[in-house]
C-alpha cells in the first residue's frame, strides 16, 4: 500500500489514538473531542473500505471501470447522524455539569471507593503488605 492510502491509514491511526487518549480524560469536553475524533476515524475507515472510483450505482449507468459499492458509503452517512447525536447529547451533558457543579471534571464514583476501603480492610485482617507509596488508600468518609 502506497501513496494516498497509506496517508489515510496513517490519518486514521492518528485520529484513533487522540481520540482514545482523550477519551480517557477526567474532563467532559475532551471527552466529547475525543469521541469526535473517533468518529472522524471510524467514517474514513469507511471511505476507504469503500475503495476507488467508479461507475455511479445505478440502473443503466455507463462509465470507466466497475460500479461503485454504496454500501460504505451508506453506513459513513450513518455514522455521521448518529456521531451528531451522541456529540450533541456529551455537549448537553457538559453543560448541565458545567451548571450545576461549576466544572465539567468527572468526580470519582463514591461505590468504588467504598469498594476500595473494603479490599484495603480484607488486606489488613488478613496480614497482607501494606499498600504501595503511590496508592492513597481509602478515602475518609468512603
């Protein structure tokens, strides 16, 4: 593979990886960037499933080489709709959160840390080695 595909690979893989890197952020806006870029990857993927140029799809069309496959093309109009909507509904998230907690920081699920404190205790009662320097342990009031 060379030339223009070996580009887009190259494109989609980039894409991909900012946006898993950004996926797994605290913050809700680089979330939906993230989830953005993802969706930017996931359509070229599908552009370039879809293979080179040809004859237009339809009935009695004449033209160089074979038809063309629209079915890639389809599911790329498709992920596009339903990438628009879950944008839209992150971005209507961030901004309730933005809202009603003044930042759009994802706060810790308070079950895992009392899920935390109990295999801490469970160590402790069974003699284990204490927890490493960089694990805070269980948090106060979990």
């Amino acid at each position: 593979m060379t030339g223009p595909g070996l580009v887009l690979v190259v494109v989609v893989a980039v894409l991909f990886a900012a946006g898993f890197d950004l996926l797994m952020q605290r913050s809700l806006i680089r979330i939906v960037i993230g989830f953005t870029l993802l969706g930017h990857g996931a359509n070229l993927v599908l552009l370039l499933a879809g293979g080179g140029a040809g004859t237009p799809p339809l009935l009695g069309a004449k033209g160089p080489g074979s038809m063309v496959d629209p079915f890639p093309q389809a599911m790329a109009l498709t992920a596009i709709v339903i990438t628009f909507g879950v944008t839209a509904f992150l971005l209507a998230l961030a901004y309730r959160s933005q809202q009603l907690r003044g930042g759009d920081e994802v706060a810790d699920d308070v079950e895992d840390h009392r899920i935390r404190a109990e295999a801490h205790r469970r160590e402790q009662a069974r003699g284990a080695a204490p927890l490493e320097e960089d694990d805070p342990g269980p948090v106060d009031g979990a």
